[in-house]
DNA sequence: TTGAAAGCGCTAACAT
DNA sequence: ATGTTAGCGCTTTCAA
C-alpha cells in the first residue's frame, strides 16, 4: 500500500471520467449527471478521498483560514473562552483557526508576516497591538485585520471590543457612591489598550467627581501579579479601602491576599472591584463584583468582520459593546 | 495600487534575476552568489515580500501545519495549559497550530477527515478518541497521530499521556491509610481514557486492599457538573467522608457546595482530593490536595512524536508519565 | 453535461 | 551560480 493521499486523479480514473468532473461532483452547485455525480461519490467515499484544501486554496486564493494571535491563554481564564467560542463559530462557517501565541515580551510584528505567509482570510489579534505597517499591507491585500479589545489609535484596523473606559467610569461612580476614602487602580499589563482605557475612564471620572488623589500599582494580566500589586497597596501606611483592579484574575489574587495573608475582611474592610467576568468571579469563594464583558456579542461581532464581504472593505469599523456592573459580594456599595 | 499579495515573480523582475533565484536567495542553504543574494533579499524585504506557504506546501508535501483538535477549552482549566504550551514550543519550531474544538457530544471522527484536508503534518488528539478507520488513514498517508490523555485500545496510534492508572492507585492508598470510612469516587466525562483509567486504578487498589463498597456518581470535566455530583453523594443519608474527584475542576466545585452550601469542614469533616494539579490548586481559597500531571514532560514527549522521521513511522509509541501526589490542605491524610 | 487546457506560487531536477 | 522546465492538486475558463 503506498504512503499517498487519495487524489481526484485517483478517483477520476476509477470512475472513468476526467479529473474536473470529479471536482464538480463534489461541489453541489456545479452540473453534473445525477448518475455521474452519484457514481463518484461513491467511489471518492470508498476511496477515502478528502479534498487536497492546500490545493484548492492556492487556485481559489482564499484559504478558510482564520489567523488568530493570543497571549495569556493559560494566564487570564478570559482570553480561553473567547478563544474556544471564535472555534466553535468559525467551525460551524467551515473556517479554521491557525492559532499563534505571541509571547508578551515581543512586539506582534514580528510574527504577524509569518502568518500572513499563511494567506489567513481574516487576522484577529487580542495580543498587543501590531504596527501601521502591518495594517497597511493588510488592507493593500484584502485581509480583514479584527483587533479584539485592543484599540490602535490612529489606524483603519477594525476593532470590536469592550467599552473599557465606560466600564472604568462606572466602577468609580459606584465606589464613590458608597463613600470610599481611599481609592486605588491596579493596573493590568502596560501598553495594551485595555488597561489603558480602563485606567482612563476610572480616573477621569474620580477627578470629575472631585477625587484626585487616587493610588496607583503597575501590574500585569495574572493571578500573581494581583498578588504582589495586592501586598505593595495593603503594605502601606495608608492602605486602600478600596481596589479596582483591571481583570478579574487579578482582583482573585488581591482577594486571596488580603483574606489568607493579611486577615483583611473583604468587602467589610476592603472593596474590590475586577473587570472580564470570569466563570470564576462567579464561584463562591470568590463572589466577585465585576464589570461583565459581553463576550458574545463582542464575538458575533468579530465575525462580521471576518466574513465581510471585500468590496466593503475600506469601511472602517470600531465597535464598542457596554460592559455591565454584576454586583456580588465583594465590594461593599450601595 | 493593486490589492495582490507580492509574489516571488514581482521580486524576481525587479531584482533582474529569474524567479526559483528569489527561491534560493530565501533559503540559507542554496548556493547564491553573496551580490545576488543581497540584492533579492533587499528588493523583496523593501517590496514586503512575505512567501506563500501555501504554495511551498504543495510542492513540498509537508505543511508545518500541526492539527489539534481539542473540547473542554473552555471550562478544564487544564487544555488551555496544554494548548498553549504546544503553541509555543511548535512555534519555536516554525510549525503552526490548526486549532479543532470538537464538541464533546459529536466523535471526533466527523471533523478528522476535514482535518486531514489541510494536510497537517500531525494530528494531536486531546479529546474523544478516534476511531479505527481514521487512525488507519493517517498511519497509510504517514501522517503521526498523537493521542494526548487518551488511550485507545486496540489501535496503532501514538500515545503521551499521564499514568492514570497509577495516579488513582495512589489516592486510594492514602485515604485508606489516613482511616476513611466511606470513600467515593467523583467520575469525569464517560468515556474519555483519562476518566477509565482513573476509575480503575482507584477501584482496583481499593479492592485489593479490602474495601469494597466504594460510593460513585456520574459527572462531568466541568465546574458546575462537580457541584451537582457533590450534592448527590453529599446529601446521602451515609455521606462519603472523602471524594476522589477525576478532575481538579470537579473538586473544586466539589469543594464549594461543601463549604458554602452545606457548611461541611474541609478537610476536617471530608476529604477531597483532585486530578490534574491545575493552577487554581494552588491558590489559597482551594488549597486543593491533587495529583500533578507532569505537563511539561508530556509535552516534551508529543513533540517527539510530531516531529519524528517518516522511517520510524511504524513504531508505536506508548509514553506514561507518572503523576505525582501534591499535598495540600483539602484531604485529611497522614 | 463533460473534457481539455491553463495556471495558482512555489520547489526541485536538470541543464548550462 | 543561475536559468529553464516541470509539476504539486485543485478550480476555472473554454470548447465540444
């Protein structure tokens, strides 16, 4: 038996007719003889022929496949769901993911040419954001370029993502509503636009609100960096009655600390507030009150953006969905 | 400007060379002239020349395209480990990774022709396992097949897994030495090997030591299914006095309808022990006693597997990492 | 309805 | 060291 895939030439040759009718026989809209087209199907079936979709893609210049670049997927328990729900959706529209993880420390650009060596359809990037050229080249070929929930001041990306700086003015409205002194951010990682817009509307709002002296740690989209931001704000000489802390994994890792390391009551003596909704937020243990990212209309939304059609292109579009407060038992507000 | 992707042609007319030069120019290993290499390298790089995978696929017959087809991404907490960590490596190997989530309620065996069409180079296998015919496929076209945590008897697929027999033999061997009573065993999703053969080492070893009437309820590799199994056995009128769950995930459901739905003392009053050592073990709300999974080395095994010379191809390989017990504070043990 | 022919962009064999 | 030629497996005109 020979190490070889099953070609239509193969299966022409059993069925007596020419390579391209083969080919017509497997797609539905193309005319072929009733008796033909069952007569290959047949012998393709018995054959275990599976279309050559490398082949196909170079004739037919569009491949199905969707490049995705992440960071953080085993770290920040968001990114995987949004990442298993692109899957499942594109799946069902017969589209693959060629999934890229970028690692945090090095800028997107440098993978993202290997991956358009890949003649991907469309590009989603929830990494950080990649540069104008890359943007650029995109465009001049055609792939829609999908920054998802990262904001790239300045280019025609497309972007769908949270309304973070919305977000960050409610959860200083609330905090301030229940007469918080002692405000704190804990920042997430630098440089994404996430933390940025966060940031941006929760300080904005504090200052509207007369509240200026707000406290401030760097931090970094994972449970130990909450952990450490955690212990540099609580160590103080005026420690924060409350933290809004940028992702939810982080806000675990303060909670985690002030209640087993410190013996700080959460919310009675210690508010904390997150960002994402994580099914962990929801967990008793943790209990947390968060800012709930509407994950599957941020998606949907993505996806129209992938399948758009080309003439449509040079429309740019920024999307930007409400995030909604879930209150639980973590901060103590009105 | 036109919207087409530059193509090794456009380089080679500017550069005055003929086209496969461009081709070697690329590639470190053919004789170029140093003049004529520069020259390529610099027009292309200015041109924004990236080469069409796609099409060096297909004359080269080999991808780098590694298939994984995945479920649970979403709620394990351990495949989003796995799957990152394969990005990475695979990446460090110019390979790439066509991402497959199967739903759990449909076999694999539906999407793996559709798999095959993109000619991956290797197919790893995390979730159901594959049927007979699919694997014989592979193994006829020369395609590894990876079966990660998943063992199927009676087939010539590759297999890196952890030693879940033995691990289950472990965990009925320390709480029967620390005195419990009345044992149960958490089940995971049915039918998955990792689930069998946790179940077996677990019962087997409980067996041979004595005990019998071991308590057990149907569950599932989720968080909410381990709440629902831990209200059955829990709400018995003989509750169990230790609960070996198939996955960390369940145990830590497990762990919360203990404490905050039942206000039962963990460990005083029940043991729970988990499966997997996932990063949520760790942290101090759960602190949960579990069995690692040496993730890395299996990793580091599967790769082997990918990347193995076509001539050593008929060689079934069959890896079992052993686990390792992680002792924590939800299991009253010696 | 079907077959013949061309070609997607690249690599590899051969020739120079 | 470089150019010429062929061809990977498929889709897509174009004829018949």
């Amino acid at each position: 038996m020979p190490r070889k895939k099953v070609t239509s030439i193969d299966v022409a040759k059993l069925a007596g007719v020419s390579q391209p009718t083969v080919s017509r026989a497997l797609d539905p809209g193309s005319p072929v003889s009733p008796e033909t087209r069952a007569r290959v199907l047949a012998i393709a079936s018995e054959l275990g022929y599976t279309p050559n979709v490398i082949a196909r893609s170079l004739k037919s210049q569009s491949t199905n496949i969707i490049g995705i670049v992440m960071s953080n997927l085993a770290s920040s328990f968001f990114s995987n769901n949004v990442l298993e729900q692109f899957a499942h959706q594109l799946q069902a529209l017969g589209k693959q993911l060629l999934l890229f993880s970028a690692p945090p420390d090095r800028p997107v650009d440098e993978i993202l040419p290997q991956v358009l060596g890949y003649q991907v359809d469309a590009l989603i990037i929830t990494s950080s954001t990649p540069g104008q050229a890359i943007i650029d080249e995109c465009a001049r070929i055609g792939t829609p370029v999908i920054l998802f929930n990262r904001f790239a001041p300045g280019t025609q990306a497309n972007v769908v993502g949270c309304d973070n700086e919305e977000g960050g003015r409610q959860v200083a409205n609330v905090l301030l509503d229940a007469g918080h002194q002692r405000i704190a951010y804990m920042a997430g990682t630098s440089g994404t636009a996430s933390n940025l817009m966060r940031e941006k509307g929760f300080m904005d709002q504090l200052k509207t609100r007369g509240y200026v002296e707000c406290m401030r740690e760097n931090g970094f989209y994972s449970y130990e960096a909450g952990r450490t931001a955690a212990r540099s704000l609580l160590d103080r000489d005026d420690p924060p009655d409350a933290i809004f802390c940028a992702a939810d994994v982080m806000a675990l890792g303060a909670l985690d600390v002030a209640r087993y390391e410190l013996g700080i009551q959460v919310p009675e003596d210690l508010s904390i507030i997150g960002f994402d909704d994580i099914p962990l937020a929801s967990w008793p243990a943790y209990n947390l009150t968060t800012i709930h990212q509407p994950i599957n209309r941020m998606i949907s939304a993505a996806l129209e953006l992938v399948t758009y059609n080309e003439d449509d292109f040079p429309i740019r579009q920024i999307t930007l969905l409400p995030g909604e407060l879930v209150i639980r038992g973590s901060a103590r507000i009105a």
